[in-house]
C-alpha cells in the first residue's frame, strides 16, 4: 500500500550541536528511518516556529500533488511540534479526499540516545495504512495517540505523548473551498488580561488584520475598552472571534454589562466554543479566503461539538 512521506523539518528531524543548540538537519537526513516501501519527499527543512500560512499553502500543494497520483494510498507529514496543530487544522479545513493525511514529529532530536521520532514515523505509517483512517480527514499521530486534527493542541512541552484533543467535531465538516489567498489574509491573536486596553487590536487593525482573535478571560470575557474595540472592528468589516485562554470547557457568551462575552456577541463578535485561539486562527483565516459571510462563520465554529475528557 503505497505511502508518500512528506517531511518539513522540526525535532524529527533536528540534531543537537556542541553547544546544545537543536538545528534541522540537512535534507534527506532522516530517510533511513523511515523505511522501504514509501515514497520520500522533502518539502522543506524548517523549524516549525517559523511555520506561516504561505508555507503551509506550499505543503498543502504538495499533500495535492502526490494525492493526483491514483496510486497514493495516504500521505504522511513530518513536522515540528511548536505549530504541528495549526498546519494539521489548516490541511484538514480543505481536505476533501478520502485518503488519510497524518501528521507527526518528535519531542526528542533525531540524535537523542532513545529518540521517539522513529517510533512515531512507524505509528503514522501503520495508522495511514488503516483502512479506519479513511473518511477522517487529517490525523495526528504522537506518542500512541491518533487524534482528529480539529481541537487537538500540544498540552505538554516535553513529555512523549504531547497531544490532547478537547474539541471532537461529533461529525467531521465539510472541507471548505480551496482558495489561494489564504496566504494573504492577516489574522491577529490578542490576548487579553485584567486592565487589558484596546492598543494591541487597533495596532492589528492599523496593520492590515482582517480578523482578531481575542484569547479571552473565563468563558470568553473581556472589558469595556476592549468592548468598544470590537464594536469598532465590525464597523470597519474587521472579522472577531472570541475564544478563552482557559484550556479547558466551552465558551459561553452568556455575562454581559461591563464587555462580557454576551457584550462581545452583541457588538458582532463570533464565539469559538471549542477551538482554542491557535487553531481559531487558521479557521478564520480559511473563511475570510473563501469570501464566507458572518452567519456561515458562526455555523463554522459552532461545528465542533461533543467535546471529550483529556485522556
């Protein structure tokens, strides 16, 4: 069953210098451990905090491109673990073949005496082999994990099993329609805090944000300064979605008077009930590509539902 493995860089394919610094290493470096039978290709060799959407777009086109050929049975993705949940949420929001894309990296360095990079590599195979994998969308293989890409965040920084899923779509949304501009829309994240004031989204806005993403207090609350800039980022047609900074739970709009979320949803925002300000991020970007209008927003986050304990 023919597999295209597509590597980027990251951990997975990182080494440590005699200084302790952790570099990618050069192409084609880690082919060894990924074993006969798969077709290799290197798109890039990056660490993935320097991920953005045009190099995800230029992943994207290569996932397209070895899936045109009839005798690819599934693709898998290596990359580093620092935006592994964005780029998993960005393939999965236009992927709409039935194939299995899977994503996967490493804590440890490929140098490491006891790495986990090969065990992953060899549990994404097996798991994009699966005929279960199919009609599933994009996955995320780590650390004996295989989770949904969409509300899957990186809940650890160093243990091997980083990944936990909150946010289970009860059932997977269609795939969006693809749009290149997806690499031209400036979406900002703003956290917020006590005393938070509206500098930070009207320096996004003043840049060219065509949408905020407000990481809020509690349920999705903010304050009346921020309250007033988001009244004044609807006038102007600037996208907000409002999530939570808390890790857990649904987002409720439900407090109101002082920039409460109900405040934040009166004045226009949209709620991310589930999807947390990284992955929010991607979608929104997604949605203003497609030309998407406000209530085909709002259904769009609402979508995942039926969110499952931390396991």
């Amino acid at each position: 069953m023919p597999v295209a493995v597509l590597t980027t860089g990251g951990t997975i394919a990182s080494g440590r210098s005699c200084d302790g610094r952790i570099s990618p290493l050069a192409r084609g470096a880690i082919s060894h451990l990924i074993g006969p039978d798969v077709l290799v290709r290197d798109v890039m060799a990056i660490d993935s905090s320097t991920m953005s959407l045009q190099r995800m777009t230029s992943l994207r086109n290569a996932v397209t491109e070895v899936l045109d050929d009839p005798d690819t049975d599934a693709v898998v993705i290596l990359h580093g673990t620092d935006t592994l949940e964005e780029t998993a949420m960005f393939l999965d929001l236009f992927h709409d073949d039935p194939r299995p894309v899977v994503v996967t990296g490493a804590q440890r360095p490929a140098d490491h005496p006891d790495p986990d990079g090969p065990h992953n590599i060899s549990f994404a195979i097996q798991a994009a082999r699966s005929a279960d994998s199919r009609e599933q969308g994009v996955l995320i293989a780590f650390g004996g994990q295989l989770l949904a890409a969409r509300g899957a965040r990186k809940a650890h920084t160093t243990q091997l099993d980083a990944y936990r899923q909150y946010a289970p779509a009860a059932q997977r949304p269609a795939a969006l329609p693809w749009h290149p501009t997806i690499g031209q829309q400036r979406v900002d994240i703003v956290a917020l805090y006590p005393g938070a004031d509206r500098t930070h989204i009207d320096a996004s806005v003043s840049a060219g944000a065509r949408g905020i993403i407000l990481d809020a207090m509690g349920s999705g609350n903010a304050n009346p300064n921020i309250l007033g800039a988001v009244s004044d980022c609807i006038l102007r047609g600037v996208a907000v979605v409002v999530t939570s900074r808390v890790p857990d739970g649904v987002v409720e709009p439900v407090y109101g008077g002082s920039g409460g979320g109900h405040d934040l949803i009166a004045a226009g925002a949209i709620a991310s009930p589930w999807l947390r300000a990284a992955q929010a991020r991607i979608q929104l970007a997604a949605l203003l590509a497609c030309g998407a209008e406000r209530d085909q927003m709002v259904d769009a986050f609402a979508e995942a539902r039926d969110p499952v304990a931390p396991r």
